[in-house]
C-alpha cells in the first residue's frame, strides 16, 4: 500500500523530515502526567477489575510477555449469545476450575498407600460438578489409581506405599484440571447492556484453547495479551492488538491521542518481525549507533563493547549528532546542500557595485 | 561572509590503544609517585608534571607553550612493571580463551562449521520463547559471532582442529582466570591471546585491526592531562587533588615497591601480593564499582569517583555534559501576566536585553548602519565586535574610535536585544513541543519577563512565582526557523490530537460570556471603549434604541464573511457573514470537542487571522470584565437555607436507598450482578448510588443557584471551577477514594475504619462518604475520612510523576530517531522501514481537526 506522490492530497500531509517519532512519544508522555491525578474516579459497575492507566501503558510498552492482569473477551456465536442458559453450558466448558479451587484438604495416608481429598460442597456446586466427576478426572490425570467417592471426599487408592510418589501424586493432584480450558482464567457472564447478549470475561489469556471450544465466535473473541495474539495470529495481529490495547487505556483515562500516534509505537515495536519493548532491551539498547546506547542507559556495558570488538559508530542518528554538536540528521536538518565541495571553491563573491 | 560546514563527522571507529601508541601519545614518563614539593612546585616526573599541561593561569606548559586557558593538556604514562588485566574487558577475555584452543590457538571450531555457521545467518523461529533476535554485536563484514556458536564453543571439551583437550576454564570476577586450577598471569594471558590470528577474531565478531585483545592486557597506563583531574585550593592554602590523581598515586607508588623488590630478588610471594595490589589499584582506577571488589576510599571514607563513575549515569559525562550542554546567549527570570503583550511576544526587562545579544552580520549593503549602531553609546548598542579572524573585542568607550575606523565588511557586531528580535521562550519541564516556542522581544522596563496569559497553556505555566528560560538564536538559519515555525500561531493546534492548545481562557472566556449573553446591552460609550481597545474605530448597528447589544460588539470581533454552527451549551450558537446571531460564548464554543470555532477560523482564515482573534478577543474581554465586575466571594459558597434544605433530602434519599440494599443483602435478598459474588454486587451497587448522588448534588445546585452566583457563571462560562467545587464547598464533599479506588475500607482490625465506627459498618458514612461541605466545616469524622483520601492522593500523585516521567525517557529514546521521508514512509536514520505510509493516510496530525471538518461539510 505505497502511496504514489502525486496522488496525494497535499493539503494536509506531513512534510519530509517531520520528526513523527519524537512527536508520537511526546503525545503520549505528555499526558502520563496528566493520568496521575485521576485517581479519584471511583468505578463503575460495568468496569472490570484490571491494570489500567499508567502502568498498563507501562506493561504494553515494555513488552511483557504476560499482562499483569490477562483478561479474555469470550463471544459466543450468534445463536448461543442470546440465551443465558446456553451462555453457562459455554461457560462450564471455558471455566477453568483446578483441584485447589474445590478442594478442602488433601490428606496422605503413607502407611495405607491412600490420599483422600476432602471436597468444599459449596464451591462444587457452584462449578456445577459432582464428586463422582471429579473422581473420574483424578483417575484420568494419575493414571493407574482408584479413586472412589465418600462421605465428604475421595479415596484414591494408589496401589503403592512408596512415599515419593504418594507425595508427587498428592501434588499433582492440587494442580489437576477439574474442568474448563487449561489456562483460560476463571470465567463469568456478562450482559452487553447495548445489545443484551451475553458474553464471557475471563481471567486468562489462552485463546487458542478458548477458541477451541465448541460455540464461540472465533472472530470477535479477543484478550488483552498481545503475545498470545502474537503467538495465534502472527506479527501484524499483535502491532494492531498492541495498537488498539494502548487506545483503549488511554481513551479510558479520557485522554484523547490521535490512533497514528499510538500506532507507531506499535509499529516500531514490531517492525522488526517481533515485538520489542522500547526499553534498555528492546529499541534503545539495539540502536545503531555506541553513542546514542551510552548516553541512554549502561554506558559503560556499551563503551566496553564498542572497544572490544572494534564497533563502528556511523553517526546518523539524533543522540550521537548531538553529543558531537552536529545539526541532527531530522526535520530541517535533514536537508543537505547538493553541491560539492571541490565546485564550493570556485565560486567568488560577486562584486557589489556592480549591482 | 559564508559560514559553511565542509568538514564532517562521517562515522567514528572505537578501538583499544595499544602500549605502543600510548607510548608515543604520552610527552612524559611519570615515576616518582608524587604531586607537589615542598615548595609547592610542581615535581618533574610526578603526576601534576608541567609537561601535561598547567592549571595555574600564571605558568606555561612546557610542552606547548601555551597557558592554561588554552593548553589543550597532554598524556603522560606511566610504565607498570608487571602487565595487569583491565578489567572492564574481562567477560570478552573469558569468551576469548574459552573459544580458542591452547595448543594450537585457533578457534576451537573446524572450518566446515564454522562456514555452517557462517551461512545459516539467524533465522527467526516459531515460537516466541526463543531467541529471535540475530544475537551478539554485528561486524563489519556483516557477520556475528553468533549466540549459538559460542554456547557451543563454550561447551567444547576438545579442539576440533588438533583434538587438544580444552582444559577446565574458570573466570573468577574480576580478574582471575585459571585452567586446572592454575591461576593464569596476565602475561601468559598476553601470550595466548596475541597468537590468535584475525581471521578467527573475526569470526567472535572482533575486528582485530583495530581492537586485538591482547591490548587489554595494560603494561603502559595512560595519565590524562592535568586539566582533567584538576587539583583546587581550599581557603586555607590547602591543596586538595582529584580522586583521579589519588588512585594514580597509589598506582605509582605499588609500581615502584614492586619494582625496587623485582631489582632486590624478593620471594615470589611478596612479588605476587605485590602485583595483585597493582592489579587491584588499576582495576578502581577504571572503574570503583567493580563488583566483588571493595572500592577504593578517600581518607574521609568516601568512594572515589573514577573513571567509568565520570562517566556514567544521569549526573555523568554523557547525560549531564553531552547529551545536555550549558548556552550562552540566555536568561532566566520570573514571569508575569501583561494582556497587552501579543501571543508571539514576550517582555523582556531592560536588564536582560542589555545583556543578551544579537549577532549583526557587516555587509557591503548595511555598512553605514552598522557604523550608526557602533557609534551608539546608549541602550541599543554594540557590545562585542567580532572580527573577520574571529577575535572578538569588547567595545569600550575608550576603543569604539578605534574599532570604528577599523570596520570592515565581513565582521560581526553583537549588538543588545531589541524589540522584534526573535528569542526562545521556554519552561520547564519540557514535556512536549509546545515547551519552547518563538517570541519577539518587547523590551520594557521591570524585572520579570511578561507575557500574554493566552500562551500559558501550553507551557503549562502560571504566575505564582513560576520562572522562564529565554534563548536568543544566532545563526540567520536558527532565526529564520524560529520565526517561521516555532512562532505560537503555527502551534495553536496540538500535534497530538489536532485540538485547540492555545485558546483564550481564564477571564477571557468570563468576559466574551457575559458579554455575549441575551440580555447584554452596551452604551455606545461602553461599545466606542471595547472596540478600540481591539483597534476597531467602526461601530456596528445600534438595536435597541442607542444602546447596542453585546453579540454585535462581539460580532466585530470575527473574521468578516465567517459562517459557523455549533453549540452553546444545548442552545444553538450560530454565526452567519461574521455576525453571532445566535448563542452565548463559553470555552466548549470556542474549541473543544465538536464546537469547532477556532479549526473553522483557522482553517478558513490562516493562522495570523486566528492569532489576531484570539488575541483581541482575551483583550476585549478583559476590559469588559473589568467594566461590568465580577467578583468571587465567601458569598458565593454560602449554603442558602433552601440548598441546605435540597442537600438533607438528597442525602437521605440516598442514604434509605443504600440501607435498602444492604438489608436486603443482609437477608439474601439481593440480586447478584452477573459475574460478582454478593458482597462484589453490594460494594459495586453502593458506589453506583454514591456517584448517582454527586450528579444529582450538580444538577440541583444549578437548579438552585441564580446567576448572580458569579462562582456558577464561571462554571457555566467553562472559564474557571466546575460544579464539583461549588457542590463540595456548599453542599457535601462526597467520596472519598483511595489507591485502589474502591471506598475507604482499611483501618483497624475489627474491620473499620476509624475508632468511632461500629466495627463492620459499611454504611456510606462508615467507608468514607463525606455527607458535611468545606462552607459548614467538616464533621471530626469526615475530617479523617478526607485526610485519608488526600493523602492516598498524594502518594499517587509521587509515585506516578517518577515512572510517567521514565516512560517519557524510554519512549522519546526509542522513536527519536523516526521520520517522514518523500515517499511518506516512516523510517528511522539508518534507513529501517517503520511505517510504509504514515499514520495510514499521512495527515499530519496538527489538521486531523482541519480534516475531520473538510470531511463533514
């Protein structure tokens, strides 16, 4: 999608050389100042509870691999979307419940060979699930045991009396997957109060194992975890979730930002194919130039470096140009005079009074 | 005259120097290990040696002959007698002999892999947990010692050239090297490392023409000139030496114990102990915060600040002195408000403008005029006449004659600041572009500088005692820029999301309100005043009998031929041929949001037109304001009986509606919100109520209050205060938030807030609802309630300014080097392609507003 000079309406263009980068993080470190004070907005119903402001911005830009708070946007297909009933059968399957998450106590029995795992009734009910089910899912996830319901939990009978596995068994138990998508967060209901159709908002970021369940819409489901939009869906994906993640906060902390700003950012963190953070370790510590990466943050890790292995500097970025006092390579001083230097000499000052 | 820049850096190449080049760098070998004599006279051969230049403005460099002001300064050295590591370079020296064989000292590697590593340049791979990233520095030649083949070097048990066995490296921070558990001298490390040849240096990604490693192994040290390290003298004739010059001391002094015991023959035991000492000296000598080593100490205890501490950090060489520089050509003072002085204008005091400078270029053309202004003996004089060979003279009542005869074309004066001198006119912090823009000077009696409270937006700058930074440019290029794209009038529009930043504001708005209301009606005397304060001599037609209504005197005010729709509050605001036909101005009516006045002048009528609005209308304003008289007092805030009346009923309507909720809680009868617990859906239902009462508090306050409540005016103007303060100081404060931003919940152990609250109460009153306003003072429980909430406010505001202001650091570094090329990509300096098409549609972002608006109509 190049755009050819001539068929661009001129009018509003930017010039050659507008430093659009420095003017991107203006735009955004700017009003960062302005985030702090509004701490006193209190939250509204509909809001979840997640990083917001600031340090989201942070999170984003730094790339982290996982967002503090990972959320999951569940939409259900069309059909399923409009009835709640169908929304909890959805739901029950996306939900991720582990052993901890119903379970009391877990007790060994070293002597007997035995573990039993004393159930919480009401968070089982909850879950929707029975004891027996549950039962069944241990069986599956050790292997070679019986487990057998009780009065108020599970025997599971290990058939050996070796301590090492009773307590390895005991701990993977704590860890198994009851129900739900492994690593999908726990999940609840909402109700779309503009169209009435019920959703779900999770508190993990595995899409791939979300969308994999049998009625939600594939297309509309999104996350706040750019890496795992990166992971599913590729680099272009991850600059347009990067993108629009950084606009949501902002518009959330009713700062207006043009989108060209923010994408930028996006854009530079993933030109490379990847997505870097703008810190130490992403951009600024991969710069060209040993100056600009001295005068940033490590200085000495940089000289060092630079000495060692015989770098060059090539001096065409901002930082080093202005270390040396050079005009900056942007903006009005990326014009140069094409002239050369040999064809400077012969030109002579004309006479004044000759004019 | 022409100034031309013909030289250039093109690029700079790092290396490591060699002993030999510091050698012939150095004019002097030092060897006594010590400053200054009895005397007080610099030693010959000791470290403050005249060779390396002087510091005493009286003396003479003996190398160049030249005095301290312009000595350059020049290397000494000093001559270990045992080579020591440095230490910086340790890691690299480790990677080195890990990688190379010791028998044969050729990259432990066979060539075919090394052509396989070679080929196979660094593929991206699938996941993303890898490393994607081509790794290690690049080379030259384009190839890197890449990340993989020197895990699998390190790895290596045998060469794979002569099937030596590698032996068992260990580094121990940070100098010691062993294989086998025997530690290796500097020397044998010398030894290994010279034999390796650069082809395979290449390969680790070294070029060794420039940095062989074998150079890092120091047996000349370098001493910098004396006028980096210079020495000072305290008030009692103390002589106090640089940190630098104490470690060379020390360095000096363990060379030459190890030397005179080499000569005696001592046990190699002392020799060792001795040598470690000198390694020990000049590894702080480089760096004094080398980990796993004590740092050197001054005598008074503190570390000594050597010579990676010179460089490093915000205080250090790079941040402080080079990526930040001190100018000449400025000045600093406090500001002050001046509604006279144009937005592109400053006032600067007599003071300052005496001092600053303007060049003024001699020509054949401005001769004559140059010698008028030379001949000048009062303000707007030469000070400095630089001469066609660049020195520059001060002017002197007693050598102006002089220099005046001697003018020719070609010099240059520096003459005082005069009015319509372009200048830079800065706050700080400077957080984006609009920080520093263009002003021409005004120059007027006082001492602060003055300018128009219109521009005080985007300096984010007020009059309470805030100070100013002015620069005058130089160059003719720097003025022309300033003036032609630095001015305020081109930045009226923010780059950030193409809205109004410099706009009229404060009583500016309060005035063209009142003056643009219905019932607003002027004497013709009152009309004559207020246009000819804008420099308008017509009057427009009087309507209502001889008194002329306010919009018409307004309407003088806009462009001719302007049409504009928008909104005044939810009442039409309607401009029709430069008349206001309909609506009252307040601050949304000017620019913000849909209410586009100000894109629609500006788009329609340049930058200069909406200046001159903008300008003249603050103008007008003000001098209405002051006519007509507005003033904010205690009566203002004062509860009226039947507001007070208002403010219970609400009150307990809210109140009985939440202990509704929480009964009903209590009994299970609530009705969960989807995806909250209980207890979530009760906390979230009770704040809803509490905001639901702040609203309700607003609109009833309007309701209530008349407009002779100057204080609601302004709220109403959108000039000053919203109807959040009126309501907190007349009715109640409201909420109060903490951190988190939930209600106040913290406090003591059995679950309250505060000692006089039944533990588990968590009534609106209980969590830190302030139901009491600031007018009838704040009941002693409310008090701590909002001393809990400033103060959590307080923290956050800290906090947050430190990492938002690191945010900004990291981000500008990242994208500072981005840029719109002719094809309207974006790209970075070394070419990179960010975006291919900027922003999309490639719209700079200062008319997105222009944009929007072509589009619409």
């Amino acid at each position: 999608m190049f755009m050819a000079r001539d068929k661009v309406d001129k009018k509003y263009a930017v010039e050659y050389g507008e430093p659009v980068g420095i003017i991107a993080a203006q735009s955004v470190g700017e009003p960062g100042t302005q985030m702090i004070l509004r701490s006193f907005h209190l939250a509204g119903i509909e809001s979840t509870i997640s990083t917001s402001g600031l340090p989201r911005i942070i999170e984003l830009v730094d790339a982290k691999k996982k967002p503090s708070t990972p959320i999951t946007y569940i939409y259900l297909d069309e059909r399923i979307g409009k009835s709640f009933d169908r929304a909890q059968e959805v739901l029950k399957k996306v939900n991720e419940v582990r052993m901890s998450n119903i379970a009391k106590r877990v007790l060994e029995n070293f002597s007997k060979g035995k573990i039993k795992v004393i159930l919480d009734v009401q968070e089982l009910q909850s879950e929707n699930l029975t004891a027996r089910q549950v039962a069944s899912r241990i069986e599956k996830e050790l292997g070679k045991v019986d487990a057998t319901v009780e009065e108020g939990g599970i025997i599971i009978n290990m058939h050996t009396k070796n301590l090492k596995d009773i307590r390895a068994a005991s701990i993977k138990i704590m860890k198994a997957l009851v129900s739900g998508v492994d690593g999908a967060g726990k999940a609840t209901i909402r109700k779309d109060d503009r169209t009435g159709e019920f959703y779900l908002v999770s508190g993990g970021s595995n899409i791939e194992g979300v969308m994999a369940v049998d009625g939600v819409d594939k297309e509309r489901t999104t996350t706040n975890d750019v890496f795992a939009i990166y992971r599913l869906f590729g680099i272009e994906a991850a600059r347009n979730a990067l993108g629009n993640e950084l606009k949501r906060t902002l518009k959330e902390q009713k700062i207006s930002v043009e989108d060209r700003h923010l994408f930028l950012i996006a854009d530079a963190m993933t030109a490379s194919g990847t997505i870097k953070g703008v810190g130490r370790h992403g951009l600024s510590g991969e710069k060209k130039s040993v100056f600009a990466r001295a005068a940033y943050e490590e200085t000495l890790k940089h000289l060092i470096h630079a000495a060692a292995y015989g770098e060059v500097d090539p001096m065409k970025g901002v930082t080093e140009n202005i270390l040396v006092g050079k005009q900056i390579p942007i903006g009005t001083g990326s014009v140069k005079l094409a002239i050369k230097k040999e064809d400077l000499a012969k030109i002579k000052p004309k006479d004044a009074k000759k004019e | 005259m022409i100034i031309m820049q013909t030289e250039v850096i093109d690029h700079i190449k790092f290396g490591i120097l060699r002993s030999d080049d510091a050698k012939r760098l150095s004019v002097v070998k030092l060897t006594v290990p010590d400053t200054y004599n009895e005397d007080g006279y610099p030693i010959d051969g000791g470290l403050l040696d005249q060779r390396m230049g002087v510091i005493d403005p009286g003396l003479i460099c003996k190398t160049c002959g030249a005095r301290a002001k312009s000595c350059p300064g020049h290397f000494g050295r000093i001559e270990l007698v045992r080579p020591v590591i440095h230490s910086e370079f340790s890691k690299i020296i480790y990677m080195i002999l890990q990688s190379t064989c010791r028998v044969c000292h050729r990259l432990m590697l066979s060539d075919e892999h090394i052509a396989e590593y070679r080929s196979v340049l660094p593929k991206l791979e699938e996941s993303v947990e890898g490393d994607l990233e081509p790794q290690g520095a690049e080379s030259e030649k384009g190839f890197s010692g890449s990340a993989a083949m020197l895990k699998r070097l390190k790895n290596m048990k045998k060469c794979e050239r002569c099937k030596a066995s590698k032996g068992k490296f260990k580094f121990s921070a940070p100098t010691y090297f062993y294989v086998d558990d025997y530690k290796l001298k500097p020397d044998e490390i010398r030894d290994l490392l010279s034999k390796i040849s650069n082809e395979d240096l290449a390969v680790l990604g070294i070029d060794g023409a420039v940095s062989r490693p074998e150079w890092v192994i120091l047996s000349v040290l370098l001493v910098p000139p004396v006028n980096v390290r210079p020495s000072i003298t305290l008030e009692s004739g103390e002589r106090s030496e640089d940190d630098l010059t104490h470690k060379l001391v020390d360095i000096m002094r363990i060379n030459l114990r190890l030397d005179q015991n080499l000569n005696a023959g001592a046990p190699q035991i002392i020799i060792d102990d001795l040598w470690e000492l000198l390694q020990y000296h000049v590894t702080t000598y480089f760096n004094n915060e080398t980990a796993s080593i004590p740092p050197a100490r001054h005598r008074s205890g503190r570390a000594l600040k050597t010579l990676a501490q010179r460089l490093k950090g915000k205080e250090g060489r790079f941040r402080y002195n080079l990526s930040g520089k001190r100018v000449n050509y400025s000045a600093r003072t406090v500001i002050s408000v001046d509604p006279n002085i144009d937005l592109d204008e400053v006032g600067v005091p007599i003071d300052i403008a005496s001092k600053l400078t303007v060049p003024f270029y001699v020509t054949l053309w401005n001769l004559e005029k140059a010698k008028e202004l030379l001949a000048r003996t009062e303000y707007p004089m030469v000070i400095n006449v630089i001469s066609k060979d660049g020195k520059r003279k001060r002017v002197i009542d007693t050598n102006r004659e002089e220099l005046l005869k001697g003018l020719q074309v070609g010099d240059i004066l520096e003459r005082q600041l005069m009015d319509g001198d372009i200048t830079l006119f800065n706050r700080q912090p400077s957080l984006h572009r609009v920080s520093i823009m263009s002003h021409k000077a005004k120059v007027l009696v006082g001492k602060t500088f003055r300018m128009n409270y219109c521009v005080t937006a985007p300096y984010n700058a007020d009059f309470d005692g805030d100070e100013m930074n002015l620069h005058v440019p130089q160059s003719l290029e720097s003025q022309s820029e300033a003036r032609n794209l630095m001015s305020p009038q081109f930045q009226i529009f923010s780059p950030r999301d193409g809205d109004v930043i410099i706009s009229n504001n404060e009583d500016g708005i309060t005035g063209m309100y009142l003056l643009t209301k219905d019932d607003s009606y002027l004497t013709k005397e009152q009309a004559v005043y207020l246009l000819s304060i804008a420099g308008i001599y017509e009057l427009p037609k009087a309507s209502k009998g001889d008194l002329y209504k306010g919009r018409d005197v307004f309407s003088m005010l806009l462009p001719k031929d302007l049409d504009f729709d928008g909104v005044s509050g939810k009442a039409p605001f309607v401009i029709r041929k430069g008349r206001l036909v309909e609506g009252v101005v307040t601050k949304d009516t000017y620019g913000r949001g849909n209410n586009r006045l100000m894109v629609k002048i500006g788009k329609d009528f340049g930058y200069e037109e909406l200046k001159r609005f903008i300008f003249t209308t603050a103008k007008v304003a003000d001098a209405f304001v002051t006519l007509m008289g507005v003033t904010v007092g205690v009566r203002e805030y004062t509860t009226s009986k039947r507001l007070e009346e208002e403010r219970v009923k609400i009150l307990e309507d809210t109140f009985r509606k939440i202990n509704k909720l929480i009964d009903d809680y209590r009994n299970r009868k609530l009705e969960p919100l989807i995806g909250y617990t209980l207890r979530q859906s009760l906390e979230r239902m009770i704040i809803a109520e509490l905001n639901i009462v702040r609203d309700k508090a607003g609109e009833t306050l309007l309701k209530y209050e008349t407009e002779e409540n100057a204080a609601v005016e302004m709220t109403r103007s959108g000039s000053r205060g919203s109807t959040l303060n009126i309501e907190q100081m007349t009715m109640f404060l409201g909420q109060q938030a903490t951190l988190s931003g939930g209600r106040i919940k913290r406090g003591y152990y059995t679950n309250r807030v505060l000692p006089h609250i039944v533990p588990g109460d968590i009534a609106p009153g209980a969590r830190g609802f302030v139901a009491t306003c600031y007018y009838s003072g704040l009941a002693p429980k409310d008090l701590f309630m909002h001393a809990v909430g400033s103060r959590s406010s307080e923290v956050y505001k800290a906090l947050l300014t430190a990492r938002s202001g690191y945010l900004y650091r990291r981000l500008s570094n990242a994208l500072q080097d981005f840029y719109v090329t002719d094809d309207y990509s974006v790209r970075d300096t070394n070419n990179n392609m960010i975006e291919t098409v900027y922003g999309g549609d490639i719209i700079n972002p200062v008319y997105t507003q222009f944009e929007k608006m072509d589009k619409e109509s």
